[in-house]
C-alpha cells in the first residue's frame, strides 16, 4: 500500500510537471492570436459605426465578444505572471462582488443560491484568482448534484476569527473516504472532460494569498468546500489610496 501510494505521488508529480510546460507553451502560443482576434472585433465595431444597421444585437455580440477577450487575456497574462514569478498585485476585494461575478455568467446560476450581499466582505486579494476559486467551487458542486431530483447549491460567506469563510455545499450523494480523501489533490479526474488538477490549483492560489482551502462532509449528504482569507480591516500598508492597490513581494 505504500509503494502504490508513493507511486501514485510520483505520477501526480510528473504530470503536473508536464502540464505545467505545455500551459507556460500554450500561454506564449495563444497571445498572438487573441491579439488578432481583438484587432478583427475591434474592425468590426468600426465598420458598423461607418454602415449603422438598426438591429443592435450586432453590436451586443461584439461587446460581448470583446468582453471574453479580455477575460481570456486576463488568463494568459496570470499564467505567464505564475511562470515568471512576477510579484504580485493585491487589492481590496469584496467578496460579495467576486460572487456576483462568478455566477454572473448565467451558466452557473440554476440550482445555485447565492448568499453573499454585496459591500460587507473585504478582503485583499486578487479578484480574478479568487472569482477562479469560486467557479471551481461551483462547477464540482454542480457535477456532484447531476443526478439529484432537486438539487441545491449555496454560496455563503462566514466569519472565521480573523479569516473570512467562502462556502460552496452542494446535497449531491456522500463521498466514500478515499473520494474524500482526495479532494484538493492533483489526481486523475473522475470527470471525462476533467484533468483533475482544479482544486489543486485553487489550493495553491489560496495558499500564496495567505489563505487556504477546507473539505467537509454534509451533515446527511453532499460536500463543503471552503475557501479561508484573511479580513480586510485597515488600509495600513496601502501603496496607493487612489486604486486601493497592495504589493505583496513573497517570492518575487
């Protein structure tokens, strides 16, 4: 049993090793062509102020292909910034909002109760790592609830000492222990389009933050994911009042 645990380690080790050239690789790849796919979107909000048309939706889906542009370019730049061990940037971030974002995408929204009101939850962070977290949260909840008859997800947030506690509990079945056991860990993913490194990454996002990840069972079904940050009290150590902006200089 220990050569084989050993065994499964050294596995996970190598593949993370491996994704972790192909994502640097495909981090420099891909900016070139969402450079140009901005350019293209951005002639072709010209070329409909020079011939207007009366129907607006044109314009809608360009603004909202501009908007995932942008989100994809945020992507690229936070993977180079992780190979480069760039330091990093944090800001306040409220929570509520990083929740709103989250599952403001509407492919999240069904089956999830979000109960996190906006402008109470400040923390300082990385909002686009944290709103990662979040979704990760939310995706495994939603795939754990795929066969329940009335699923429930609910998004929540609690105090804990000097750390805020963002929580993700789903009513899917009860996890067997060695599912469990698992959690957080870079393994083979149970999902056919999964690679089994999500919860691996949120845990190292949350750990270079100061935070960190915890897994409990549902009290009758269900699993609770929850993500630890440290409260936002004072702006002591601020850089910059004008943008709220904070550089954490750990490892950089």
């Amino acid at each position: 049993m220990e050569s084989q645990k050993s065994k499964q380690k050294l596995h996970a080790l190598e593949r993370m090793s491996i994704v972790s050239q192909i994502s640097s690789m495909f981090a420099h790849e891909i900016k070139q062509p969402i450079t140009n796919i901005g350019y293209y979107a951005g002639a072709l909000s010209m070329l409909l102020e020079q011939k207007p048309t009366k129907d607006n939706r044109a314009q809608e889906i360009i603004t909202l292909l501009q908007n995932e542009l942008q989100k994809s370019t945020q992507i690229v730049e936070h993977v180079r910034s992780l190979v480069k061990k760039r330091p990093k940037e944090k800001k306040i971030c409220d929570l509520g909002v990083v929740v709103s974002n989250a599952l403001g995408q509407g492919l999240y929204a069904q089956a999830v109760e979000n109960n996190v009101p906006k402008g109470e939850f400040f923390t300082l962070g990385d909002a686009f790592e944290l709103e990662f977290i979040v979704l990760n949260f939310v995706r495994n909840a939603k795939s754990a609830v795929k066969g329940v008859a009335n699923p429930h997800i609910l998004v929540s947030v609690s105090e804990a000492g000097a750390f805020w506690k963002l929580s993700v509990a789903d009513d899917g079945p009860k996890l067997d222990q060695q599912g469990f056991e698992n959690l957080g860990k870079a393994i083979q993913s149970s999902k056919p389009d999964g690679l089994g490194f999500g919860l691996s990454i949120c845990n190292a996002i949350a750990e270079s933050s100061g935070g960190h990840l915890e897994f409990e069972r549902g009290e009758t079904s269900g699993v609770i994911a929850s993500l630890f940050v440290e409260k936002f009290i004072t702006k002591e150590g601020l850089r910059d009042d004008e943008d709220n902006s904070i550089i954490n200089t750990v490892g950089g």
